[in-house]
C-alpha cells in the first residue's frame, strides 16, 4: 500500500503554481526574443493566470500563495541592499543627495498635485507621490553589466538608484503610518501618531542591521574554511530572508502603540550591512550564488502580481478605462518631476553634462520597490479599500509600461554617453544593431578609430 497524503487545497495551490513557472518562463524568453525584459513576461503570465483563476472561480488560490511572493520581495530588496556598498555610496556624495532631494520634491509635489486634481483625498495622494520616487534597479544593473560601461554616468546611476529607493521606502513609511492614523476609526493619539513611523523605521533599521551583521560574520567565518561555503552562503541567506519575511509579517505592541516592520526596508538595511561587513571576493561570491538561487523568486513575485491586478480590476468599482489615463498621466508626471529635479539639483552642485543630459532616462524603469511599496498600501486594511485599489492598479499599470520602454531609453543614454563599449555591444544585440548603435556614439567616428590605431 502506498503512502499518501490528499489535500485538495494543496492540489490547487500547487497546480496553480506550477502554471505560473511554465507559464512565465516561456513568455519571459518569448519577451527576450523581441528585445524586451523578461520581466513583463512574468508579468503577463500572471495576468493570463489571474484570468484563468476568475473563469473557474478560483481566485482565492492566490491566498494560499501569497506568502511566497513576501519571501520573494525580500530577496529582491535584499539584492538591492548589496549593491549600495560605501564606496559606491560615498562617490560624489553631496551631490547625488542635493540632486536626489530635488527629485524627491518635485517628483512627489506634481505627482501628489495630479491626484488633488483627481478629487483624490490628500494622504492617498501623498502615498503614490512618494511611490513614484522609487526607481527599479535590476534593468540598468542589467545593462551596466552586459555592456560593461564605464564613465561619470555609469558611476553616477547606482548611487542615485540607491538613495533614490532608501530615501523612498523611509518616506514611505512615514507617510503610510500617517494616512493609517489618519483613517483608522479608534481615536489615535498625537504620542501613537509620531511613534508607530519612527518605530517602525528604526525598528526595521536595526533588525535587518543586526540580521545582515550576523549573516556576514558567519559568512566570513566560513569563507575558504569549508570547501561547501558557497553552499553555507546560499543557505544563510535563505535563512535570513525567511526570517526577515516572519518577523515583517507581524504587528509588534509597546503600550498603546502599534507598529510593524517594513517589508522592504528591513531587508534592504540586512542587505546593506552584509555587503559592507564582507570583502570584495566574498560579496562577489554571494552575489553569484544567490543571482543563480532568486530567478524563481523574481519570476513568482511579478507573476503573483499580475495575479493580484487581475483580482483587483475584476473587485474595483472604478472604471478601467480611467485607472488607465490616470496611469499614463502617473508615468508622464514622474518622468518630468524627476527631469526638472535632476536639471536643478544638477545646476546647484555644477554636475557633469553628460549626468545632466542622460541620467533621467536611466531613471525611468520602475518595479521591484515601487510594487512593493503598492503592495504594502493594499494589504494595509486600515486604510480605504477604493483607494488602495487605486494605488496598486494605477503603479502596475505604470510599472508595466515603464518596463516596455525605459529599457529602451536607458540603453540609447549609455550610447549616447559613449560609455559603452562597441565591441560589447555588438556581441550583446547582435552584428546588424551593433553596427547601428555603433553610428550613433559620436566620439568613435572613423577618424578617431584611425588615430587609436595609430597610436597602438
């Protein structure tokens, strides 16, 4: 007799998931093949799942696989965490603050004046102009690499990316724990109103520190003692992560006073602190074990996103059709809330044309931070449900469209810059684009290679 066990929920929880890898993979390399990021491929599969789940009824599958996309979250911040070194951090520092803050005003107050204009209650407007701060790290990561560009523009990117998302997500939490004070029914006192943010921020701060610290120390303590420490790097790291989605998944009381811990930024803070406390050669080893693990991750957490924007257009009220203008008219605020902050802040500390003229377009993707950041605000049950259906439609929708061109304008600034090696990217998009790209880097004309080859 075999032994077995029969849970139907599991059966469809399974199933259910099974379908989004399959489904997500193949569109993910269908999406490669025409030149656009795998990512919008996953997040395809989610909506074609999403659909599929509504035909049969079954959209409350999604539940049992949410937390999945919790643990998947925190290993994308994480990842984000471990690029923003010091070094990379302190580079030109006062000025990617003084441009990074002039982002942060300009970018929120049209952004927030767009959903005033909307009719839009002031805390809900607040909240998504914060959210269009965020900008998605893994495109231009991706590029950088693959192109290994060099130059003021691709050292000035990840820095700004960097400060950017932290000043983002701790805004974020400031002004969510606000508008959750704001709406919540029980009377809430001025102590509790100060409170619940700054806890929730130092908090956050200090368990991602003290979790990244101890998962460096061993990391260290086990580097080129053990000949299996790339596998100890993997499993310490999952450990954490799991831990970090535990401990975000649950409300901490102290008195009459409640907070949580961020999701994203408690991560992130452990990611930081365990890049910083490892050599080069270990924070180079992890990154290439844990690249290799998070692929799964990635594609689960987008997909279970597209999942959830099926669910909450067919439950919204609001008409689609103006969850799409407000959308579009989102991504054309923020592009030019970020472009006038990037020219003024650029002006007061006298940075290089080329960071003026070109870091904008490498700003436009946004994704991981921002969707975490929507994912937050509607999960937050104090808060109104129309409004953070609102949120989460209209930052998808915007974060699908960024994902379809701010590649594009991304790759023509690093061209354009001349900070990408022909050579690599010929091999990277092939002969025909290459010698195209190539025409249109106006520092290396034919009489320039002539007189390089002179030289050698």
């Amino acid at each position: 007799m075999l032994l077995s066990i029969v849970n139907e929920s599991f059966y469809s929880a399974l199933l259910i998931l099974a379908l989004i890898i399959g489904v997500g993979v193949l569109l993910g390399r269908l999406m490669e093949l025409v030149k656009i990021p795998s990512i919008t491929g996953y997040f395809v599969s989610g909506i074609i799942i999403g659909l599929f789940l509504l035909s049969i009824e079954k959209e409350s599958v999604y539940d049992s696989l949410s937390v999945l996309g919790n643990i998947a979250l925190g290993f994308i911040v994480f990842e984000l965490g471990t690029r923003l070194h010091r070094k990379k951090l302190m580079h030109g520092f006062s000025e990617v603050i003084v441009i990074v803050l002039f982002q942060a005003v300009f970018t929120i107050g049209l952004v927030m004046g767009l959903f005033l204009l909307f009719k839009a209650p002031w805390e809900m407007a607040l909240i998504i102009g914060v959210i269009a701060m965020a900008t998605s790290p893994e495109t231009i990561m991706v590029l950088t690499r693959k192109y290994k560009t060099k130059g003021h523009l691709t050292d000035a990117i990840m820095p700004h990316i960097g400060m950017d998302d932290i000043l983002g997500v701790l805004l974020f939490a400031i002004v969510v724990a606000i508008a959750t004070a704001v709406n919540n029914q029980a009377d809430v006192s001025t102590i509790a109103l100060f409170w619940e943010p700054v806890l929730e921020i130092f908090g956050s701060a200090v368990v991602g520190a003290v979790i990244g610290s101890i998962l460096a120390f061993f990391i260290n303590l086990t580097y080129k003692r053990d000949l299996e420490h790339r596998q100890f790097f993997l499993m310490g790291t999952v450990f954490a992560i799991v831990l970090i989605s535990a401990l975000t998944s649950h409300t901490y009381h102290l008195g009459q006073i409640s907070f949580i811990l961020s999701p994203i930024l408690t991560p992130m803070f452990a990611g930081i602190f365990m890049t910083n406390l490892t050599s080069k050669d270990v924070r180079k080893e992890n990154d290439e074990v844990v690249d290799n693990f998070t692929p799964p991750f990635i594609l689960i957490f987008f997909a279970l996103i597209g999942v959830q924007l099926v669910i909450s257009v067919e439950s919204t009220a609001i008409k689609i059709l103006l969850l799409v203008v407000m959308a579009v008219l989102y991504a054309v605020i923020r592009v030019a809330g970020k472009t006038v902050g990037v020219f003024i802040g650029s002006k007061v500390k006298e940075t290089p044309p080329t960071v003026v003229k070109y870091l904008v377009r490498c700003l436009l993707p946004q994704a991981t931070v921002s969707i975490g950041m929507a994912q937050v605000v509607l999960h937050n049950e104090s808060l109104p449900i129309y409004w953070r259906e609102v949120i989460f439609i209209v930052v998808i929708i915007a974060g699908i469209m960024y994902q379809l061109v701010g590649p594009f304008f991304s790759r023509r600034a690093l061209i354009k810059s001349e900070e990408i090696d022909p050579e690599q990217l010929k091999f990277f998009i092939g002969d025909k684009t290459g010698e195209d790209d190539h025409n249109y880097m106006p520092g290396l004309n034919h009489a320039e290679t002539n007189k390089k080859d002179a030289t050698h």
